[in-house]
C-alpha cells in the first residue's frame, strides 16, 4: 500500500514538473514553431511547385452580397509561369497571398467590367503589388472602354500613400516608377466578338463579347496554353457568343445567380416593407445567369468541366446548392462544381487531368 501511495506521489510530481516546464519554455517553443512557419514562407515558391500548365485559383468567387466563403470576384490564371488576374473584387489580394500566391509577380489583370464587385480592390492590389516587387514599372492592366476613368480615379486616390511609402522606403526599395496602373483599354468593333489581346508562342488571351446590358461593354476571357484551355464568363446573361468560344474547353468557369433563391429574398424585403431592396433583388435576376442555363451552354459547347463563381445569392442554408443548382446535373453531363474561394484546379499541359484541390 505504502509503496501503491509513493508512486503516486512520484507521478503527481511529476505531472507538476512538466507543468513548469510547458509554462516556462512554452514562449520558446512558441519562437520556434513561428520561425520556422517564417522560413518556410519565405522560401516557398508555389509557382515553381506547379506541374507545367493552365491553372485556376479562384481568389474571389462571391458577388457584392456579404459571404463568409466567398468574396467578391478575382480568378488568378496561371499559364506556365506567368500569372494574370480576372477582376479584383474586394479581398482580392489577401485570398492571392492565402492562397501562397504573390501579387508582386502578377504579370497583367484583366477587367471583365467596371461593376464595383470586379474593381474594388484594385487600389489595394495595386499598392501591394509596386511596394512588394521592386519593379520600377507599372501593373499592366487590360479593360474595355472606360479603363482609364478607373485607372486614374484609382491612382488619385492613392497618391499621398504613394509619397509616403516612397519617402519612407526610399527609392533603393520601392521604386517611384513602379507604381500605379498601365492601363491598355481596348475596343471590341460592332459585330466584332472576340480580340485576342496576348499573344506568345504557348499562350493566347482574349476578350470575348458578352451580354450584360446595360452594362456595356463587358467581356469575358478565354486562355489557351499549350494545349490546355478555359473561358471565364464574366457576368453576362446566357450567351450565345461563350457558347461559341468555350467549343470543348477544359473548363467553363461561369458566372451563375438563382433566380429561386433571389425571388425569395424579394419577398423577404417586401415583407418586410424594404421595397427599394426587394426591385434591385428582382432586377439583377435579369442580366445574369440561372445555373440550369449555364448547363445548357456547357452541354451544347461541350466543355468538359464547369465551375460555378460568383455565386449569388449565398448559399448559406444547408442544402441550398441544390435549389442553386436546380436540374443542372441532368442537363450538363460532365462535372459541376460551385465553387468558393480558395478552390485551385490544375491541367497540367499533355494531359486530359482535371485536378481539383482548395489551397485554403
Ligand atoms: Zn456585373
Ligand atoms: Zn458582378
């Protein structure tokens, strides 16, 4: 019995000694784990850990309603080694760099429209991308007419952090140059569809022509690298024109809004007397696209995956994706996703792979 008691002594010492000793060497054990978390970031080059190809990480894949998974729209290609942005919604950049991504080596974005949930965060990518670079050139950045009233209202309203970034950092750091907005507006003829804007020998970026009137113009993009391919809806109504330019693409990424879900939010604000609310939830319905929609424009052009952004509304409810999704499933015969931020597909170049991760 005496021994039983001593030995439990022994042990409740010793409990009380690893105690003290979590207490006192915790905030060194703290040190060490971020340290090393600081090394590894710093080291880390995501880029190069990627098989040669096209790839997709969608940094936005919201609209202007709040949504805890989704923010507002960004879609980062990657094609190779280059990497080139669709949209800057609000929280573009911190999803780029969650995603271990840097904007510092973004080589141009790309504009669908100027509604605000694709442009908000321009002003932020754009100061963290010339303070992060070193570049002594400014962003490249493409977009239909009326580019340059964006560009240079953005670069105004940044200029004093310009002066003070400058002034503290010193020109050796960031260089003045570097800053702000190139923009490269471009026009789409009557009639015309499709501008091919990028051109190199494994890659080819172009704006196609889409429907979102009264928003006029917006385009979508399609991207070619080797023989990897995708088409980025933009917001548009179902249309013809993507119909013609995602002919058997890898993936479709388009836009899709529920008109069901948006009817029941009319009503919610109607009942609740916010009838200004309940006519936008009503009239947004008619310049995007019903998911079952979409999937008729995915059947008929034969791409061979389609992912869903710019989600709306959000799909908080249990089960709500499949009211989102209605009967898109038996009209599309190939592989559906809804996305939300985070998500990363990846076709590597000299295969039919579609791989499917979220770098979240
Ligand atoms: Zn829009
Ligand atoms: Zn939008």
């Amino acid at each position: 019995m005496s021994s039983r008691l001593s030995f439990l002594k022994w042990i409740f010492a010793l409990f009380i000694l690893a105690a003290l000793g979590i207490a006192v060497f915790q905030k060194q054990v703290t040190r060490f784990i971020i340290t090393k978390a600081i090394d590894q970031r710093m080291q880390e080059n995501t880029m190069a850990s990627l098989p040669d190809g096209l790839h997709i990480a969608m940094c936005g894949t919201g609209s202007p309603f709040p949504d805890k998974l989704r923010a507002e729209s960004c879609t980062l290609i990657i094609a190779g080694q280059e990497m080139y942005l669709i949209d800057v919604g609000d929280n573009s950049s911190r999803n780029i760099a969650l995603m271990r991504f840097a904007t510092a080596n973004i080589n141009a974005v790309l504009i669908t429209h100027y509604h605000s949930d694709h442009i908000d965060g321009i002003g932020q990518l754009m100061t963290q991308r010339w303070a992060s670079s070193g570049s002594s050139e400014s962003l490249p950045i493409y977009g239909p007419k009326g580019l340059e009233e964006i560009t240079s209202g953005v670069m105004k309203s940044y200029a004093l952090d310009r002066v003070y970034r400058h002034n503290h950092h010193g020109e050796e750091t960031i260089h003045d140059n570097g800053f702000g907005l190139k923009p490269m507006a471009f026009n789409l003829a009557d009639g015309q569809d499709i501008l091919e804007l990028i051109k190199t020998p494994d890659l080819s970026i172009s704006a196609i022509r889409v429907d979102h009137q009264p928003v006029d113009p917006s385009v979508g993009y399609l991207i070619r690298y080797k023989d990897r391919s995708v088409l980025v809806s933009g917001d548009t109504k179902p249309s013809t024109v993507v119909a013609k330019y995602a002919k058997d693409v890898d993936v479709l990424v388009h836009e899709g809004l529920s008109p069901e879900l948006m009817q029941m939010l009319k009503l919610g604000a109607l009942k609740a007397g916010r009838d200004k609310l309940g006519k936008i939830f009503s009239d947004v319905i008619d310049y995007h696209s019903a998911p079952e929609d979409v999937a008729k424009v995915a059947q008929d052009a034969h791409a061979k995956y389609l992912l869903f952004t710019h989600i709306a509304p959000p799909l908080a409810a249990p089960g709500s994706e499949k009211i989102f999704l209605g009967k898109s499933k038996e009209i599309y015969s190939g592989p559906i996703k809804v996305a939300v931020d985070g998500d990363f597909i990846s076709l590597p170049s000299g295969s039919q792979q579609v791989k499917v991760s979220n770098a979240f």
